[in-house]
C-alpha cells in the first residue's frame, strides 16, 4: 500500500499485519481493532488516528536521532567534509527513514543528503544547501524551507503541505562531466503542496507532474520551462506566477489565458 491515500478509510478488525504503507497517508483512518502488527509504517502520515485498539506489536516505525544514539552535531560536520572533499573524507547524511520533527538545522549545508522516508514535520531547514537532496516519500508538512537551495533535489511523494518555501530555489542544476555530465531536474512528482507557501520561489525547468498545488501561494513564483501535466492548481493564488513554457496538459485550475484584440 505504498503511497495509498487512506484518508476517511474504515480498518475496523482488518488484518494488516505485514502490510507496507510507505509514503501512505492515513487522515481520519478508521483502525480499531485493527492488527498491524510487523507492518512497516515508515514515512506513513499519520492525522486523527487513534491507535488505543491497534495491534501495533513489533511494527517498523521511523526512530529519533536520540533513540539510536546519534548526534546531530556529528553528522552535520562528517557531511561538510564529504561535500568538501567529493567524498574522500567524511560520511554523508543519511536520515532515511528518521524521524526528524521540529528539528532546527538552518543554514548548513546538506548538498546529496539522504531524506527519504524521513518524517520532516515542521523541521527548519531554512537557508539550506540541499542540492540534489533526495526527499522521496518525506513527511515534510508544516516545515520551514524558505530561501534553501533545492536545485535537482527529488521530492517524489512528499508531502509538503503547509509547508513555507517561500523564494526557495528548485530550478535545475548542470552536473559537471566528471560526474556524467548534463541537467539534473527537482522531481516533484505526485508531491502534496497544498497550502504551501511559494511565493518569490525559483521553479525552473522541475517536475510537477500531478503535483497538489491546492491553495498554494504562487505568487510571483517563476515556473519557467517545467513540467505541470496532471497538477492541480485550484483555488492556489497565481497572481504574477510565470508559465512561460511549461507543459501544462490535463492540468486544471490554472486562470484561463487572455487575449489582447488585434489592430
């Protein structure tokens, strides 16, 4: 059930031991009585659940730093060195499948860290160099990426919702030809923005194939050259967006274009 959208799903008594709901979203999810037991429900997203009757025994959930003896100070300085270095010296970042909430880790950088999986709620990351960071499946709802490099990152199912990006930088990126070359593109695919903030932010040459930009403040937001196939875009604030082109097929909520009259 990876990446399953559960909400308003009624569970009652259902055997779900084993099952694997990474990246699935569980928001008013009927589960009493339900067995999860061994179940893997890292990166699941979890709102108005009650697990007071669930069998959650032996069940795969993201840990804390904390939890596993890990300092976040430690990690920071060994991915500095390995980002310096090309990976000749020092470790990278690998918080995959961690549970980082409301963690401050502002200004650093954190260029091909490894996100995925991750439950990010509320982390500030302001500031950041994350680029090419892999953000796959993160719980990023409510975090704090306002003017962080995301250049290249991939953000394929995460959910952002809420989310404040204000004048982030999501562009592309060229790789150098030591490391094989050519233009590395953000992936957004199918990621959740709604609600977030995105105004002022650099969105060139990205994929936001069926991305939810459902209430979104755009404002001013540059999308120049990406991919918006399938996004939603209702109800989301486009004054001064930039669509200039973008492929914008089976897309809905984007204001309808206007036309000056000839002379």
């Amino acid at each position: 059930m990876t990446g399953c959208n559960l909400e308003g799903t009624d569970f009652t008594d259902a055997n779900l031991s084993g099952a694997v709901f990474h990246g699935a979203t569980f928001v008013s999810t009927t589960l009493d009585g339900a067995d999860l037991s061994g179940a893997d429900l890292i990166g699941a997203m979890f709102d108005n659940v009650d697990f007071s009757k669930v069998d959650l025994s032996d069940a795969k959930i993201a840990k804390s730093l904390e939890s596993v003896d890990i300092s976040m100070k430690d990690v920071l300085s060994k991915h500095v060195d390995w980002v310096r270095t090309n990976g000749k010296k020092g470790t990278r970042a690998v918080f995959a499948k961690m549970d980082l909430t409301n963690q401050v880790i502002a200004g650093v950088n954190l260029s091909a860290a490894d996100f995925s999986l991750a439950t990010l709620k509320g982390i500030n990351l302001s500031k950041s160099e994350c680029l090419m960071s892999d953000f796959s499946y993160a719980d990023l709802r409510g975090a704090n990426l306002s003017r962080a490099d995301l250049r290249g990152s991939k953000f394929t199912r995460a959910n952002l919702s809420g989310a404040n990006l204000v004048a982030v930088d999501l562009s592309d990126v060229m790789v150098s030809s030591r490391a094989g070359g050519g233009e590395w593109r953000a992936n957004l695919d199918h990621a959740k923005l709604r609600g977030a903030l995105l105004n002022g932010a650099t969105l060139r040459n990205a994929d936001f194939s069926n991305c939810d930009f459902t209430e979104a403040d755009l404002r001013d937001a540059d999308f120049r050259g990406s991919l918006l196939t399938d996004a939603n875009f209702t109800d989301a604030d486009m004054r001064g967006t930039n669509f200039e082109n973008t492929d914008k097929r089976g897309a809905v909520g984007l204001p309808k274009p206007t036309y000056e009259d000839e002379d």
